[in-house]
C-alpha cells in the first residue's frame, strides 16, 4: 500500500500534493494549475514572504499575466481553503505578498495501484500534471469536466439611520465591519466640523469593504423614499486610496450621472447601464457597463450580456474594455437580499489596449474585469445579489466587484431589466437580520 504526504492546515482541510487536490472529511475538490502551482509555492516557503511578482511567475509559467489573475487565484484558495477570516491560511502581507500559516504534514496511504515514487525523479510541473491523469484513471472521472462552483457568500448586515440619511453596511467579517463603522464616524465628523451641520441628507448609502478595495453607492432620495432619477452612482476605492474618497464626501463632491460619449459600432439600447467611478493610481477614473438581459425559453433563466468602456484621459470618450456572455439563473431559495441571482460565464474577450497613461497593476478597473475573463475560463460561477429595487433601477452587489446601480430602460418598458424582479418586494419591507 504506497504512501504519500498531505499537508492538513488549521481549518482542517488537507492538501494532497501529488494528487493536486484539496480533501475534507465531506468533499474532495480538485484544484487548476495555477492554484496548485502557488499553493505548493506557497508550502514551500514556509516561514518566508512570498511576493506578488513571483507568485505570477510560478502561477502561469508560460503566458504573463496581470495581479488580478493573481488576485483571483488567492481569492479563490481562501474560499476552497474553508477560510473562516481572511488570513486563516493564506495572509496577505500589505505591499509585500504573502505568507503561509501554519499547518502539519501527514502520511496518507492510497489503494491505487499507481506508483508515485516516479515523481521524485521529476520536476513539479511535470509531476502534477502525471498526478492529475492517474487521480482521473483512478477515480473513473474525467477532471476536465469538473465545474467548480460555491455556494452564496453570507455577509454581515447592518444598517443605521443617520440624520434624514439610510446607511447600510456589508462585510464579510467582523473585523471589516469595525473598519467601516469608524469610516462612517469619521466622515460624520470631517462633514459636520466643516459645515457646522451634515450636509448630506435624505440619502440611501451603501459600504461595503472587500479584501482589495472599498465599495461606495447611494442615491439622493424624495418624499417617498425612492431613489431620484440619475442620482444614482458608485465608487470603488483602493484600501489605501480611502482618504481621497473621504475628502470628497467631506466636501460634498460626490460624482453623479454623466453624459457618455461611447465608441463602438454595437448600437443595440442596453438593457441596464452602470456607472461606475474609481480611486486609484491606475489613471482610470471611470467606466460604464452595458447590460443585455433576454429571458430564454425556461423560466428563471436569462441569457446575460455585458459590454463595458473605460474612459479616455485625453478625449473623454468611452472606449471600448471587453465583452462577456453569460446565463443568469433566478435562484429560488432564501437570501439576505431580495434575491439571489447564478452567473455561469460562457464567454469572454477583451478590446482593451493597453496605454502608457494607465498603470494597469493599480487598476481595479481592469482586475475587475478581468474577475469576469478568470471566472469565464474557468467556468467559475458566481453570484449578483438585489440588494434594493424600484422601477427602472435596481442596486446589485457583485461577490467580486462590489455595488453596482443598474439603470433600466426608460423608453421601452418590454426590456427593463428590473421588470424580470417584478415579483421582489422593495427591501424596507423585508427584515434583515445582522449576521
């Protein structure tokens, strides 16, 4: 009966090296390439810094490609990892790299007739990939077919009412969640001390803090507490960008819609539209999001489109980014939202260029986008949830991207995107319960 080595860390999931899989007593999840190759990296190093650059050389020795990739990958480890607080496995060592926990090695037998001594003889690329075959003989399953997927990541909820102002706060842990409640404080206080009052008022905001970057939206609202037309926007900031977000909202300079110059000869009306603004040292400042949603032949089942621009520095035009095509799937099961909604990807391209005014690796823009490009060729599904819904607007979260306001066809009701929801009720009149 031939022996091998796991590797079991804290949260009692075990990585079997050879094999290229990750085991717990309920489930065994076959891991790609690329998170094999930096988890054995990774377990390598033990005790030592690893960096991003080496990290995205280990990862994809054949092809370059940006921190986001990189990012995704880690992301993913987190989630298969069964992660309970970022860092349980995997920590991040700000504007270094990262650094694995602590964990213990174990001898494991196997009843497959394979002989695994061979792969000592081998280099670690060669091995794992020898691995993959024989664990897919063995098990009478082709690993190729695997889809990974997860379940609904479920978050901490919190709102408060301050002023004439609803503020809503969403993190995956407590510790975000603290971080935020000081923002919140802080801003406050900028406001009042510059203004002698708070000036923002009769509002619906939005936070949410993520492991990469923060996420910002609100809406000015009337009477009825119903967002205003085009007052509708959202930010992404980088975790050390907060203060340039905080000056603006201090001053009372938060951006709104603007008039958008697209090029591209696509003239089809978009079923949504999202704005969205950043804060970065990429250069990018702004992108806009075209949304395609058809309902197919089953029901609860939209064929999803997407196309999106990034502003130009010098015109001001909107150039083209990517593309992607997708199937939505309306989840009938119970949410902290007022619905859940299934991604599956089945297409991504990118138009983008790229251009000596943008620093791509500072961009959450771009490794935004390119979460949609990871999760497509890795057939990776994932979740948007509703988080608030009127007519011709709905506000979704995304699990990757954060917040996003999808403005809806005003001009041909037959294809307004929150028409498919009509069946939501509005989210005050659903309780919802911190987490």
């Amino acid at each position: 009966m031939p022996n091998t080595e796991q590797i079991r860390f804290q949260t009692d999931v075990c990585y079997i090296e050879s094999q290229g899989i990750l085991k717990t007593p309920e489930s065994t999840l076959k891991l790609n390439l690329s998170e094999q190759y930096i988890l054995s990296y990774l377990i390598d190093n033990y005790g030592n810094p690893v960096t991003k650059d080496e990290l995205l050389k280990v990862g994809w020795p054949d092809r370059i490609v940006t921190e986001a990739s990189l990012f995704q990958v880690i992301r993913a480890l987190r989630v298969k990892l069964n992660e309970k607080k970022k860092g349980d496995v995997i920590e991040t060592l700000p504007r270094v790299g990262y650094q694995i926990r602590e964990f213990r090695r174990e001898t494991i037998n196997f009843q497959e007739e394979a002989n695994l001594s061979p792969f000592k003889k081998i280099g670690k690329k060669t091995a794992i990939v020898s691995a993959i075959g024989l664990a897919a003989v063995g098990a009478g399953i082709s690993w190729m077919k695997y889809v990974p997927s997860h379940t609904p990541t479920n978050y901490i909820i919190e709102k408060d009412r301050i002023g004439s102002n609803d503020i809503t706060i969403v993190t995956a842990n407590a510790d975000d969640l603290a971080d935020l409640r000081s923002k919140v404080k802080e801003l406050i206080k900028g406001q009042t001390k510059k203004y002698g009052k708070l000036v923002t008022q009769n509002e619906r905001v939005y936070l949410l803090k993520s492991d990469d970057f923060y996420s910002a939206a609100w809406c000015a609202v009337d009477a009825n507490n119903q967002c205003i037309k085009n007052t509708d926007f959202s930010y992404k900031i980088a975790t050390d960008e907060w203060d340039k977000f905080a000056n603006i909202v201090i001053n009372n300079q938060k951006v709104y819609h603007e008039t958008p110059v697209i090029q591209t000869e696509y003239a089809r009306e978009p079923t949504a539209v999202v704005y969205t603004s950043y804060i970065d040292k990429s250069g990018i400042r702004s992108k806009i999001m075209h949304y395609f949603m058809t309902p197919t032949d089953n029901k609860g089942i939209f064929d999803y489109s997407m196309m999106s621009f990034i502003k130009d520095h010098d015109s001001g035009k909107f150039r083209s980014l990517a593309i992607s095509a997708s199937k939505a799937y309306i989840e009938n099961r119970e949410s902290q939202f007022l619905q859940t909604i299934k991604i599956e990807p089945e297409m991504f391209h990118w138009a983008y260029q790229p251009s000596p005014e943008y620093d791509e690796k500072e961009s959450l823009a771009l490794k935004h986008t390119c979460h949609f490009d990871c999760q497509s060729s890795d057939k990776h599904s994932y979740y948007n949830y509703v988080v608030y819904k009127q007519p011709n607007l709905l506000l979704m979260l995304n699990e990757f991207t954060g917040f996003f306001w999808n403005s809806t066809s005003q001009g041909d009701p037959s294809i307004s995107y929150s028409d498919h929801f009509s069946d939501l009720v509005p989210d005050e009149n659903k309780k919802t319960d911190k987490q």
